[in-house]
C-alpha cells in the first residue's frame, strides 16, 4: 500500500467496535471489571478488517481529567484529503520499488 502522503493503516481480524467498552466509561461502575473490554476479551474474527487513517489526533492531554491535547498532536484544519493505491503483491514483485512508486 503506499499513500499521498504517507498514512497510517491497520489489517485486523476484528472491527474496532469489538473493543468498545459498554455504557458511559466517564462514570464509575461497579461492574468495570467485568463489563469494560480487554484485548484478551476480543475474539477474532473470521475477517479482515483494512483500517486506512491519513492521521490521528492524540486522545488526551497531561493527564485523564479533561487536559487539552497538546497542539502539536491536534488535527486542526477542517478538511483534509488524501488518496491511496492498494493492489495484490504477487511472488516476484520487488516490494522496496513499489512501496518508492510515486502515483
């Protein structure tokens, strides 16, 4: 897979609502232990699920009690674009001279 510009992109045999947590994670429960999801509580699926990102924004600040993200790690502008080309590799492909393709 190559991107303009580059991106960011993730094969995984489950979609990522798999690793949703149910009910409002802001309150405490007495039942976190048992209702929230861990990865070792995710099972795969008989699928693969192709995640394309041009960027990720950070997910909190300094700490877990409301600190902004630091702004070098915001998304900022309110459009963005980017493309990709995704293509089989087949056996005698040269992966370095793909991956270099400008398209």
């Amino acid at each position: 897979m190559t991107g303009d510009p580059l991106i960011c992109f993730a094969a995984l045999n489950n979609i990522h609502d798999d690793f949703e947590s149910p009910g409002k994670l802001s309150e405490y429960r007495k039942d976190a232990k048992t209702a929230n999801t861990h990865t070792i509580d995710v099972k795969p699926r008989d699928m693969v699920n192709l995640n394309v990102d041009l960027g990720q924004m950070g997910v909190g600040g300094d700490n877990s009690w409301g600190a902004l993200i630091h702004p070098k790690y915001r998304l900022l502008d309110k459009k963005y674009e980017y493309s990709f080309r995704i293509r089989p590799v087949i056996k005698d492909d040269d992966i370095l001279k793909l991956a270099k393709e400008k398209f």
